[in-house]
C-alpha cells in the first residue's frame, strides 16, 4: 500500500462574481514511502490548494485522500487534526513561525500537538539544522535562512510518514535556498519521511531525479492553463 493515494480528487471555489471554478481535478496520484518527488507548478495550477487538502487543513468536493491508511477526506475535522499531528510535517514558504516565541519554544509547539514535546529531541533537531548555539533566539533575531530552518526542524519534530514543503525556498537567495533544499533532503532521508515538494522555481526542480509536472496530475489545469 503506497503512503498517500489519491482518488478522483476535486476542489472547487466560488469567484467573486458568483461563477463556480475547479481548482483541482486530479483523477489519480500516488506517493510511495520515503519518496522525494517534487512537483512543478506556477501560480494558480493548484499546488497549495492540492497540499492543503493532503494534509487536512482544507477538504476536497469530492474524492479520495488516503494517508497511511486513513482516509483525510472523509474523516471529521478532529479527526484529520490527530491525523495530520501524527503524520504530516508542513514547511511553508512564509516559514509561519511564532514571532513571540524562541526557536526551541516554536520547535516544541509543533510537539505538542503530537505524542508530546521530547526536549532532547528539540534540542538534537536544532542542532541537526545548524542552529545549536541560536536556540533561545526570537524569529526576529534571525535570518531568513535560519527561520527556514527552524521551520524545517518544527516539521521533522512529531517524526511524521510524509513532510510537504509548499515553495519551501521562495523567500530565499540562491545559495540559501540551495542549501535549505539540500538540508530537507537530507532531514527526510534520514527520518525515512516521505517529501513532497511543489516549486516553480527550477534550479530547486533541478535537485530532484523525481519531478512531474502538476499540469500532468491536475486536470483543471489541462483544460485551462493557467
């Protein structure tokens, strides 16, 4: 049984002058365990929208999201909450760390959701990223790149089965982003999490042997391009 399949998935969304579009129309997707695959997708061919509904925060029209064995789409919303605290890390390209908040404190309130804060665990995560000697710092203490990476190890802290990573390195200058997409690599790999990726931005494509393009998966992108 792969880690996440997909079935006949369809979101849509009501425009402003009332007319009904379809976000996604994806007819089959899936992703095996441990597998790296990114996804290529310019603004509005869904990616967001697709990752949103994988990991629960948003629930499809209709069809079928299969996440190590539970169904996402057809759970309730506590349900999906468990599931996803239990499963799913989630780097955002805004990072969405807590501003009033250090490292550590941001690191284990991603725990806390989960099975429990685990302080060693915190502690070896944040150094794992580089950031052993910032561990009492703020968001606002930092750089771009060191956000990322506290985000980065807030999304490995609860171990899950499947990390997504939504323009991960979009705030970032080129060498930073490298090396972020490189460290997500590696984290992934080395706590046999499954990475799922959606960028726009090619030399980050470029890092993966295993890359399709979201057009190919989304119908509603096939039949109007964005």
């Amino acid at each position: 049984m792969p880690l996440l399949a997909i079935e006949n998935l369809r979101k849509t969304y009501r425009t402003p002058d009332g007319e009904t579009q379809v976000v996604l129309d994806v007819p089959g997707f899936v992703l095996e365990e441990k597998q790296q695959l990114a996804l290529r997708g310019t603004s509005g061919t869904g990616k967001t929208t697709l990752l949103n509904c994988i990991a629960g925060i948003l629930s499809p029209d209709s069809g079928r999201i299969t996440l190590a064995g539970h169904d996402m789409a057809r759970s309730s919303e506590g349900q999906r909450d468990l599931l996803r605290a239990e499963n799913i890390g989630y780097i955002f390209q805004t990072f969405n760390l807590l501003q009033g908040y250090t490292c550590q404190e941001n690191v284990m309130l991603g725990m806390s959701f989960g099975k429990g804060v685990d302080h060693d665990y915190v502690r070896h995560l944040l150094s794992r990223v580089g950031l052993n000697d910032r561990l009492n710092y703020r968001p606002s203490q930092l750089s771009a790149g060191q956000q990322q990476r506290v985000a980065v190890a807030r999304a490995l802290a609860n171990r899950p089965k499947l990390v997504l990573a939504d323009e991960p390195t979009g705030n970032l200058d080129p060498k930073n982003a490298r090396d972020a997409m490189k460290l997500i690599r590696e984290i992934c790999g080395e706590n046999d999490a499954a990475l799922l990726l959606v960028s726009h931005d090619q030399t980050i494509l470029d890092q993966f042997d295993d890359c399709s393009d979201l057009t190919e998966i989304n119908r509603a992108m096939q039949e109007e391009p964005a």
